[in-house]
C-alpha cells in the first residue's frame, strides 16, 4: 500500500499524543483527560487506514467522516489539558497545529469523496 499524507500525518500525530499523554501522567500525575485523548488522537489514523479496506464508497466515507469527529474531539481535550495546565502552551499550539492540518486534509477528502460517488 502507497502512503498518502493524510495516513502519514496522523500516525505521525497519534506518536506524539502518545508520548506527550506519557509525559503528562509520568509528570502531572493525571491520566483520565490523557487516556481520553489518547483514544481520540489514535483513532483519527486506525479509521483513516481502516478507511483503506472500505466495503465501498459509503463505508470509505464514513470512515473518513469518524476520523473527522475523533479529530475534532482530540482538539476538544487538548484545549482541555492545556486550560487547566496539564499541557505546555508550545506543545498545545504545535499538536492543536497538526490536529488542524489533519482536520482540513480529512474535510476536503470527505468532500472529494462525496463528490465522486454521486457521479
């Protein structure tokens, strides 16, 4: 299977959720706004590959359409994190960044998408 930048990106993203929630429970001692991001930040990659073995286009489509909502919740609990001082406000602005990049990526291909199948 080929990369694309979208699968390259959020797996790249979902590391850094990883290493930075690491860094918070190991430091700040909190683990239940972490673990939540965790989940949501991994995800937006597991259902942008699983995305890749579609049973068709409308299942493609919802794949992409579910990793959209896990990235938009990831930015809901990095703000979370960073307003109540969990997270550094230089890791916020860089993972809130990646998150974005990752968000209009994940739009223009559900749109792209959408487009092709009504043709």
């Amino acid at each position: 299977m080929t990369e694309s930048i979208l699968r390259t990106k959020s797996k790249q993203f979902a590391k850094e959720i990883v290493f930075v929630c690491q860094e918070i429970k190991q430091n700040k001692k909190e683990s239940n706004l972490s673990n939540q991001l965790v989940r949501s930040g991994t995800s937006i990659g597991a259902n942008i590959y699983e995305a890749n073995y579609a049973q068709g286009k409308r299942d493609f489509i919802s794949k992409l359409e579910i990793a959209l909502k896990e990235c938009y919740e990831s930015e809901y609990w990095l703000e979370l994190l960073f307003e109540t001082n969990y997270l550094c406000e230089s890791d916020f602005l860089k993972l809130r960044g990646e998150c974005g990049n990752i968000r209009r990526l994940l739009i223009a291909s559900c749109k792209t998408a959408k487009e092709n199948n009504t043709k």
